[in-house]
C-alpha cells in the first residue's frame, strides 16, 4: 500500500480544488459526508495491475487514476489496505508523529521500518512532539468551543476546555510585557524550562493533577461517531488538533514521573507581524482593506531531544534501517537520535571520477574574496561579484543550471541588485531563468518547475537561449525531493553555507540545551557541532541534485573561500564530494578548468547523438543477437546484444507479434525485410517501445535502434509459427541498472 496525504489523493470535485484540502475533507466528512468516501467499503481490494504478463505495484498517479474511474476514495481505501499488506510506502512523519500514527492506525509492533532520506529525521523527531500557536488561534479555538455549548454538544465537557484555554490567553496577556530573554526591534521572547514549565500549567488548568481529566474531556469531543446517520454538530478540524497536539506534549511531560521534563522548553514570543483590516462603510464591509503592523503573540512548547518521539520506535520496531547520502558523521546522528546502529555502511559514489567536476572556489571575477556570511551578502561588491560568477558559469555550462542560496532572504536580496544593475537581463540572454517560489499555491511551484524543464532541454516556446537557471534555497522543495538527471541539470552552484539563523529562538535553546547535556555528561554533540552539521547536511542535499545516475555527469561549483582554507569545512562535504574537490585560490584557473571539463563532457555527448540519429550516410556496426520469443505453445527463442553488457530485446516471427521490451530506453524500428505489412498495434509511451502486426506465414527481420547507445540491432534468422500474441521478453542478464 501506498499512503499519502488527502492533498494529494484528494478525487472530490470541490475539495480537490482547494488549498487547505485536509482541513475541508475533514470538514465535510463531519458533516453531510463524502460520496467517494462512503463506497470505499463497497471494493475490498483493489483490481490487479498488470504489465507485459506480470503483476505490478501501483504508483501514487495509478491509485488517483483508478480511484476516479471507480470513483472511490484513494486516500481511505488505502488505509483499509493496510492490515492485509506486506509492505507499506508512506511519508516516514506518518511513523514518527504519534498522532498520525494513531490517526491511520499503524501499528509498528515487530515491524522492519526502513526509513529514506533519513538526514531529516531528527527535525522530524523534534518537530512531532512540539507545538506553536497564536494567542490569536486559542480566540478562535474558544468561539469554536463555545459555539458547541450553545448547541447543546457536551456541554460541560466543551466549557471546561475553553475556561483552560481562556486561562492560557490570559496568561499570555498578563506575561507580554515582560519577555526579557531575546529582544531587538521587531520580536521580543521569554523562555520557559523545568519547574516554570510546570507553573505555567498549574495556573492555566493543566497540572499533573488536572490533566488526566483533561486528557478524557479532550478525547471524548474530538472522537467523531463515523457509524450514525444522524447529524451531530462537532469542533473544527483545526481545534480537535490542536487540542490533541496539547495532550500529546503534556503526556510526554508527565510520563514516567516527568522523565523528560527537562528535554522541553516552553517560549512566548512576541513579533511585529501585518494583519489585514476590512473598513466598514455605512454599516457594510467595503471591499477595500489595508494592511497595519501589529503584535503577534506566540506560544511555543518545543521538545530539544529528537531521542524523545524516537524511544516509542526502538521500543516497537524488530529493526531500524535508515539510509541517505547525507547522514554522515554517523556519531552526531546516533548521539541525537539515542540509538546506536551496529551494522554502518558508507559506499563511494556510482560515477567515475572523470564525469563530475567539483571546485571551490576563493574568489570572483575582480578577485574580491568570496566569504558568503550574513555580513557580507549586504555589501554590494560582494553581490555583484557572485553574480557575476553565475553569469559566467551560464555561458559556460549547457542546458539546466541550479543555483542554491542559504535562504530566501539572501536570493531575494542579490536577485534584485542583479536586476539593478543589469546582471539579470544579461543572465537573461544565455537561460531562461526562473526562481523557487516562497509562498505560493502548489500549482505556482508545478509551473515554476516545468518552465524550468521546458528551458533546460530546449522545448520552451520560442526558446533562444542556451538552457535554464533555476535559483532555489537549501532546505526547500527543489533542494530536498526533485531529480534532476541529465540535461535537467548540468551544474549545481552553491552559495555560501545554509547554516540554521543564528536569530531563531528555537535554534538558540537547541545549542544551548546540546552544551547542557554535554556538561551533564551526556553523549550528545555541542551545540556548535550540531550546528555546523545542520548547514553541512543541507548543504550536501542540495550538491547531490546533479548526478543522478552512473552514466549522468556535472558540475558542482561551491562559491565560498571557507572551503578552500579550511580543512574542517571541508571536512564537512559528503565523502564523494570530498574526494574529488578542487580548491581553486584564482578565478581564471576555475572557469578554465571548468571549460574544458564541460566542452569534453559535451563533445562526446555531441558524438553519441550523431550516432544515435544517423542519416542516410551514416553506417552503424550490426551486433550480434540472440532473441528471446514466447508463443503461445511455450516455445521459446532468445535474443539480446551483446555490448559493453547491454541488453536488449527483439525478434523473428511470423503471425501476430506483440514485442515486449523491459527496455527504458527509445527503440525505433528502422527496416523490414520480405513483403509483410506492419502497423503499430499500441504505443508503450513510457517505454517508446511499438508493437507490430505481422502477417500469417512470413519472415519478419526487423533491425532496431537503441537510440541512447547508437546500436544497430540485427535479429538472429529464426522463423515460428505462433497463434496470437507473442511476448519478447529477455533471459539474459543485464549489467546495466537502468535498462531492466
């Protein structure tokens, strides 16, 4: 089974369309119901997925596809599914967070859990036992109560949470003058820890003596009947989950005689924040609103230990595997997470040495030294000078070229001097350049991110320049989940180091807290440690969007002279980066290194596509082959090349052949011999492979192209009489991962 969320699997017609489709599906299906939703018992499996003769898993595209042909919902019929499986795909926060865990009905007692792209999983950790809400969102969260007690819902257990809530605000008015801990112009906070915590609770209503009837009272109103046919009036799906996430912290607070009390931290934060105003005109709301700067109050509870939410893993799991290209040093991550892994497996990278360039580079095109701190990205030289670096790597570098900036602040600030100085237009000229959008709707960043492709392989409309340029941030979507393979990305560039925000309250207590348990003994990292990693990790995550496969290749440019001084920095790149980095101490050394690297790579790419689109003077080498045929009797020929190990399908028959090929690569039939007609039946379009019809009785020769490899594919004169369909398929084994 594959679980994902309802944003993505959401089939209703309204609530498809909408932004916030988790909080609408929840919505409705507490009050009229959903149609899709309520056929989801009637289809107890789901029907069998079939591809050349075998039984394939679905994808994410085939259970939508599917769920709206039968128009079921794809997001509860998975869930259905999972006590019948053997192997469940899901989001690995959908295992971390308790809550969500519960809520899908996981159960991971002696369960092997593999956990992907696992150099986020202490912020996940961190993130699943912590909470943050406005004074603001506990106002509508007692409305929201209120209104149940008026309707008669429970209401002595509605009124009872909203005195606690009521409680809370108040206690948020009476402590907002008073945050004397962080101060500056714009925020000023107070933190919170141990027996101040605890305080705190006791005042609002929340003390270990009140909570357990608190924790009932909570439960009893967020649980919806799903089995009545009568309407019954409930709270919003945004208040039954911040009431939850409450009694999550607090039962972590009170566990075990308060054993990780001291792993919390509890902030109030005040911030200037914009808030829109609608004017009131003779007794009706004008369409015209404005904008004024107001106080923002916030209430954070946060959990500094990502070993808390990972001791219910070890204690469930039989095994714990993670893996990802960024998770070293191993030390910092067990000493984090509290969980020592025996069995460590650091591999180098799938590409030779000669398909990647890397080099750091010290300084710019006027020679200014290229230290890309928070200091110096507001002096103007410094601007300049990265962007013109960018500028020269475009005119150098082919097709999709990506750039990563520590935060969107600093790609917004060197973006705009560009555009006043006239750096962009220039930019302009040689790729069509496009950035990573902030704050957007998801079809914003889908058409960000195909405008993109569209640049990188030349299919733009109208195109003229030489390729893309995409700026991005570490720690965003580009940086984090998207493949970049081939032309799709040619260079990555790096600027500077994403290090967490020195300002950030959270990543303050973070390093304090870390430095805490270092004197107490504990074998966690510093905090300096653990912050350094937290850059270097992000760092590592955005490099690796380029090389993708073993026969892809690239250029990895790392603007900031720290890497080219100092060993440690250096130290802090993954193992295969590491291994090949230059360090470049002039500019023109750089860029003419990096010339050459790139004319090679894209002289011999200029050669395979000749071969691999020859005209009619053009002679290709035939290969020997052997071909592999089922028929319907069960007689069996075989046939692959035999070149530098790959593999391909074909055949000799005569009647109605259906050629099957496992290949993913683009194969053309380019001759026919004897007098036969041939028509495509089908067009596989993810594999480009055709089938053809033959006639009864005759000797069909047809040579194919491998369109990647440039080889001419001569099928072994064989000749069988089938009836029906045949399939090709391949008993020979393969040397090359992406073919089969």
């Amino acid at each position: 089974a594959i679980l994902s969320s309802r944003d993505r699997t959401c089939i209703h017609p309204q609530i498809s369309k909408m932004s916030n489709r988790n909080e609408h599906c929840k919505e409705l299906l507490e009050d009229k119901g959903c149609a899709f939703h309520s056929r989801v018992k009637k289809f107890e499996d789901f029907p069998t997925l079939y591809h050349n003769g075998m039984i394939e898993p679905y994808d994410l595209e085939d259970l939508v596809s599917i769920g709206k042909r039968l128009r079921v919902c794809p997001y509860f019929w998975t869930l259905d599914l999972i006590p019948r499986c053997d192997i469940v795909f899901c989001p690995y926060n959908y295992l971390i967070d308790p809550i969500i865990r519960k809520c899908l009905s996981i159960n991971l007692s002696n369960s092997v859990v593999v956990l992907d792209e696992a150099h986020n999983i202490e912020d996940s950790c961190r993130e699943s036992i912590s909470l943050s809400i406005t004074q603001d969102q506990i106002r509508e969260m007692i409305r929201d109560l209120e209104e149940m007690q008026r309707q008669g819902v429970s209401p002595d257990e509605h009124f009872a949470v909203a005195k606690v809530m009521s409680a809370l605000s108040v206690w948020i008015t009476r402590h907002s003058d008073h945050l004397n801990d962080y101060r500056n112009f714009d925020l000023s906070g107070k933190v919170l820890a141990g027996k101040e915590i605890l305080a705190l609770l006791t005042e609002v209503g929340l003390g270990e003596q009140a909570f357990p009837v608190i924790k009932r009272i909570v439960t009893a109103i967020t649980t919806v009947e799903k089995d009545t046919d009568e309407y019954v009036p409930t709270l919003l799906a945004s208040t039954s989950s911040t009431l939850q996430n409450i009694v999550l912290i607090l039962e972590y607070l009170y566990v075990d005689s308060k054993k990780y009390m001291d792993d919390f931290r509890a902030a109030l934060v005040k911030t200037v924040s914009k808030k829109k105003h609608f004017e009131s005109r003779n007794g009706w709301m004008s369409k015209d609103n404005f904008s004024s700067n107001s106080w923002t109050h916030t209430l954070s509870f946060w959990c500094l230990n990502p070993a808390v939410a990972m001791s219910d893993i070890k204690r469930m799991t039989h095994s714990l595997i993670v893996a990802s290209g960024t998770l070293w040093p191993m030390d910092s991550f067990e000493s984090e997470l509290d969980t020592a892994f025996p069995l460590k497996l650091q591999t180098g990278h799938v590409i030779s040495n000669d398909s990647v360039w890397v080099g750091s580079l010290s300084t710019g095109p006027s020679g200014q030294q290229l230290t890309a701190t928070f200091k110096n990205t507001e002096i103007l030289s410094f601007q300049d000078e990265v962007g013109s670096t960018v500028l020269d790597v475009c005119k150098i570098v082919p097709y999709g070229v990506l750039c990563f900036f520590p935060s969107y602040g600093m790609m917004t600030k060197l973006v705009q001097r560009w555009k006043n100085t006239g750096l962009w237009d220039e930019m302009c000229e040689y790729k069509v350049v496009v950035a990573e959008p902030q704050r957007t709707e998801e079809g914003s960043f889908d058409a960000t991110m195909q405008e993109y492709y569209d640049g990188a392989s030349g299919k733009a409309l109208g195109c003229t320049q030489n390729g893309a340029l995409l700026l991005a941030v570490c720690r965003g979507k580009v940086s984090e989940g998207l493949d970049f393979a081939d032309n799709s990305a040619r260079a990555v560039i790096t600027v500077g180091i994403p290090f967490p925000s020195i300002k950030d309250i959270q990543v303050d207590q973070k390093k304090k807290y870390n430095d805490q348990c270092n004197k107490m003994g504990r074998p966690v990292m510093s905090g300096h440690t653990w912050y350094e990693t937290q850059g270097f990790r992000a760092l590592n995550q955005a490099l690796g969007r380029c090389i993708r496969h073993s026969s892809d290749w690239g250029a990895l440019v790392v603007i900031d002279h720290r890497f080219t001084e100092r060993e440690s920095y250096r130290k802090g790149l993954s193992k295969w980066i590491r291994e090949k980095l230059c360090r470049y101490w002039t500019y023109n050394d750089a860029m003419t290194s990096l010339r050459k690297f790139i004319e090679l790579k894209v002289e011999g790419q200029n050669k395979i596509d000749l071969v691999q689109k020859p005209d009619c003077s053009t002679q290709m080498p035939a290969l020997k082959c052997r071909s592999s045929v089922t028929s319907s009797a069960g007689d069996r020929f075989a046939c692959a090349t035999e070149s530098e190990g790959q593999c391909c399908g074909s055949s000799v028959v005569s009647g109605d052949v259906k050629l099957g090929r496992p290949s993913s690569r683009s194969v053309e039939p380019i001759d026919v011999d004897d007098n036969v007609t041939i028509r495509p039946i089908y067009v596989d379009t993810e594999r480009s492979v055709e089938s053809i019809d033959v006639n009864d009785n005759a000797t069909v020769s047809p040579v194919y192209v491998d369109t990647e490899i440039g080889a001419e594919l001569v099928v072994a004169e064989k000749t069988m009489s089938v009836d029906g369909y045949v399939s090709v398929v391949s008993e020979s084994p393969c040397s090359s991962p992406e073919l089969f």
